[in-house]
C-alpha cells in the first residue's frame, strides 16, 4: 500500500479580470514558512500574469513558478502539464503546497481530472477549487443574459460550479446591500458552493485559501475519484470569525456538488470568437493618453481584458497596466525597469486586431501594431 503523503493542491479560477493574479501575489506573501510550487496558465501570446507574480516572489528560494501558454493547461494537447507535477512530485521534501491558477478562459475540470488518473492520483490531492469574482462585474448585469446566448455568462456560471470557494473580490466600495445581492446571484448560479469569502483589498486571508482539505481521494484498483468531505475540517485549519454579515462559513446543509469533469472544454476551443493578440509601440507612452485610448478602444470594440507593461521614456521604469473592459488602471511598476517597446495584450468576443491598433494609434499619436 503506498503510504506517502499527497501534496495538496489549491485550483485557482475565475473569469477574465476577476483578479486572480493579484490575489495570489497576496497569498504568496502572506505564506509563511510554507514551500509553494506555483503553476501559472494564461491565454494570449505573452506572459503578463507570471511575470507579475514571479515579480512579487523575487528572492523568495521557497516559491517555484512555472508557466503554461495559450490557455491549454491539463488539456489533452498539454505535454508539460503531467511531467512538471511528476518534478515536483520528485522534490516533494521541497513542497508543502500547490497552487494552479488557470486560464481566465478555461474551466478547472481539466486540472481536477488529471490530478485523478492514474499518473498523479498517487503523489496529489485536491485541497480545493477557488473562483475568484469580479464583484462589480457580476453587479452590472453583464452575467445576467441568457448562458446558452452569451457565451462570456455560459463560461462564468461553469466556473462557478466547478468551485468548492467563491471569493468575491473588489468589495471595497461595495455597501452590505450590494453585497448581499453579489452573493444571491452567486448562489443562484452555483447553489452547491461550499463557502463564499470576501477579499477586502485584493487580500485573502491564507487559512482561507490554503489547508482546506475539502476533498479525501477515494481509491479503487480500477479508478480514482474525489469525494467532497461532508464538512469542514477541523480547528486546526484555522477559520476566522464572522468577518461580516457574508461569512462564508455561516453557510450550511451544501451537499456535495458535481465537478462535471466529462464537459471540461477550453471556450476559445469550442468557440472561436474569443480572440487574444498583443499589440506593441515603439514610442513613449502617457499614462493619461492611454488610459483614454484603451477605454475608447474598450467601447468600440468588445475587449473584455487588456493587461501589459506601457514604456514612457522617462526612465522611470514601466507602467503597469490593467484593464477590464471599460476599467482602466495604469501605475507605476518600481520592480520593473525601463525598456523600449511597450507590449499589451488583449482577449475579447469577436474583437478586431486591426481595429483597436488603429485605435490606439490614433488616440495616443502613436503607432501600434
């Protein structure tokens, strides 16, 4: 009988946006003694996501961060994905944790059903499935259209069932009442969800995300599966107290819930409207001019995420930028020195390359391309 102890593993998900990167740069800080292996999935050309977390873990000996592209982690075509957890298996004297955050294109079932076969189920175990919530996003009516007729509601509610924890995140500005219906619409949608939490400046509390130990594996000769434990573990994962009138664990009597592991599929795979490209400058970029071109951009044409490093030729370093449709926000990157081209990657419904490059170079009196 094979008595070794299995690593666990967090699944982070959440639609484009929802800011799961910058959540997780939070839990990286906040880790403590333990020793995390991280694998980053993103959907698009270049690594924005990554390099914005390996920024938040420079020096750091005891984090490991591997990168996955074009949004196919776990997924069929992915040679890498059973190999670098077989390395990380190899090392697990070295790790305590870890931690998938997958394309804000994909569902995480494609995670949890490699982490059952046969080549992993011995070595892993799921800790459990976090999706992250752009709460003024689901505020605004954008998830509330019909799933089969639009195709960004059908991808968002499939993430939420996939989720043992919803984190409703960018609540600062967001009243009770507010908050409130955030979680009514979450629970319509996914009644099933274990625990619903609230990220207060973009901060979960680590014993909220680490150490849940929501699911035991069940091991037959011929199968693996996980079963969801019928409650929460005990003291020792450390539950905070009533945070607000949404503690999540105030919720009780959620019976175990369907990953629907047999439906995983990429969006961008079975529709090909969603679109990714990268847009680059030569030329020193305004933070003020940009912003006002992007938002432009994101009103003429349906962008639903833009992110990247804008060059201003100050020598001040780069800019970060990151976008959610019409939300703009651009700041300074201390951790990122100054280069020459500046590169933003887009992802949208049906969007148009060659429109939005015209845009931005009209409105920044700049070339893109």
């Amino acid at each position: 009988m094979n008595m070794k102890k299995l690593i666990p593993v967090t699944i982070v998900t959440g639609f484009l946006g929802s800011g799961k990167t910058t959540l997780l740069r939070g839990l990286i800080e906040r880790r403590q003694t333990r020793r995390l292996a991280i694998l980053i999935n993103e959907f698009g050309e270049i690594s924005i996501d990554s390099t914005l977390v390996r920024d938040g873990a420079v020096g750091d000996d005891e984090v490991r961060i591997h990168d996955f592209a074009d949004g196919l982690i776990a997924y069929g075509e992915d040679e890498q994905f059973v190999p670098t957890m077989l390395a990380i298996a190899a090392r697990r004297a070295n790790v305590d944790h870890v931690l998938i955050e997958t394309s804000g294109l994909a569902l995480p079932s494609a995670v949890m059903e490699q982490l059952q076969g046969a080549a992993l189920a011995d070595d892993f175990i799921l800790d459990a499935t976090i999706a992250v919530v752009d709460t003024p996003l689901l505020l605004s009516d954008q998830f509330e259209h019909a799933a089969g007729v639009n195709p960004v509601a059908a991808m968002f509610e499939r993430q939420l069932e996939s989720a043992d924890v919803v984190v409703l995140n960018k609540v600062d500005e967001l009243d009770d009442e507010q908050l409130l219906l955030a979680e009514t619409r979450v629970r319509l949608r996914a009644p099933n969800v274990r625990f619903l939490e609230l990220a207060r400046r973009a901060q979960l509390d680590i014993r909220l995300a680490l150490g849940l130990r929501l699911h035991q594996p069940t091991r037959t000769e011929h199968e693996h599966a996980y079963t969801l434990l019928p409650a929460m573990p005990g003291p020792q994962t450390g539950v905070l107290a009533s945070q607000s009138r949404l503690n999540g664990h105030a919720h009780s009597g959620l019976g175990a819930h369907s990953h629907g592991l047999a439906t995983h599929k990429h969006f961008h795979e079975q529709d090909p409207g969603w679109q990714s490209f990268v847009l680059r400058s030569d030329a020193p970029q305004s933070s003020a001019t940009l912003a006002a071109a992007l938002r432009e951009a994101a009103m003429a044409e349906p962008i639903l995420r833009s992110k990247g490093f804008a060059q201003t030729g100050e020598g001040q370093g780069a800019l970060l930028v990151q976008g959610v449709r019409a939300r703009i926000d651009i700041k300074a990157d201390a951790a990122r020195p100054a280069g020459k081209r500046s590169e933003l990657v887009f992802i949208g419904y049906h969007v148009s390359r060659s429109k939005v490059a015209a845009l931005l170079t009209e409105l920044t009196g700049s070339s893109w391309r």
